[in-house]
C-alpha cells in the first residue's frame, strides 16, 4: 500500500504556547547577557584602578640624594638629620605634605608626619630647587627634609657608630628606604654624610 503525504501533513504545528516559550527564551537570555556585560565592566574597571594602584607604588618613588647629619658639637652626637630627595623618573607628582617618615633604630621606633610647626611628631620641609612648595612635580626640583632626631617624637639622638633605618612613604603608599649609618668618630666634625 502506498500512502500518498500531503502538504498538510509534512507541516509542523505551532500553537501560541510555543511562541510564549520562545519570546521568554529570548527575553532571559537578553537578561543573562545584559548582566554579563554589566560584570564584565565592572571587572574591567576594578582591575584598571588596581593596576593603576599597583604601577603608582612601584613607580612613585622619592630619591634620596643626600643626607647630612648634622652634630651637636657639645653632646657629640647627630641631633638633625637632614635629605635633600627628588622625584624619580616616572613618578607622579610627589606631595610631601601627605607624606610620612617612619624612622628605625636600636632605641627607638616613630611615625612621623609633616608639620610646617615645630611637634613631636613632625618632620619639615624646605625648598632647594623648583617653584618653592613640598610638591616635587619633575625631576630637577629638589627639598630638603629635617628630621630632629634628638627633639622631635624619636628623641634618640643618634651617636658614634649606630645605624638607623629611616623609610619614606608617599601619599601613593610607594615607600622608598635609607639606611643612616653614622661614623664612627664624630669629634671635631660639625655636619657628616649619613
């Protein structure tokens, strides 16, 4: 027997159920899509202001050119310290103000913060060269930092021979270490490389 298919048979059936089914599919993957794009952006931009954090720590860095100790001929020790820094290359601008110092010896161990006033906790500023702020905004500007070590919040002044670390660490969080060492005879001298 040969069965004869017509048009009407080859024919599938779509009922307005299916189109429902259909229109929702293509409404929650619109959704699901959406929401994709919407984390993805806020990936992209959470990883750029990381990046951006990370590459202002590594390259914002203060360079230390010199530092002078300056003695206290009557007590002989070093009562001041004094660095001339700079900016290095690559660095963004470099505000002194938002600054800290944190200062390392045998005896003692202080956090010190920028003060234009003399305090216990204060370091100071003065402009060498540039355009005579705490702002180091290119390479050949330089200031100097004084650090009282025998009057401000270290109150160790530093004598013959001892060592200290001092570490400065900008308003990006980029910390950059010296290390002071003292001579070991300090008589007859009045300022000394550290």
């Amino acid at each position: 027997m040969i069965v004869d298919v017509t048009e009407n048979d080859e024919r599938g059936q779509v009922g307005i159920g299916t189109l429902i089914i259909f229109i929702a599919m293509v409404l929650v993957a619109a959704v699901a899509a959406g929401v994709l794009i919407n984390t993805a952006g806020l990936l992209e931009s959470t990883a750029s202001d990381t990046g951006a954090d990370s590459q202002a720590q590594v390259s914002n860095q203060i360079d230390v050119v010199t530092a002078v100790g300056e003695v206290n001929t009557s007590a002989g020790h070093i009562s001041t310290l004094n660095f001339t820094v700079k900016k290095s290359a690559g660095s963004d601008q470099l505000d002194l103000q938002d600054a800290t110092i944190e200062f390392l010896s045998a005896d003692a161990s202080t956090t010190l913060e920028y003060g234009a006033s003399t305090s216990a906790t204060n370091f100071s500023t003065e402009s060498l060269v540039g355009n005579g702020d705490q702002v180091l905004d290119n390479t050949t500007e330089r200031v100097r930092i004084t650090v009282d070590v025998s009057n401000s919040g270290i109150g160790d002044p530093l004598d013959d021979g001892e060592e200290a670390t001092v570490r400065f660490v900008d308003q990006s969080g980029a910390t950059t270490i010296y290390g002071v060492n003292v001579p070991d005879t300090l008589s007859g001298e009045t300022f000394v490389a550290v």
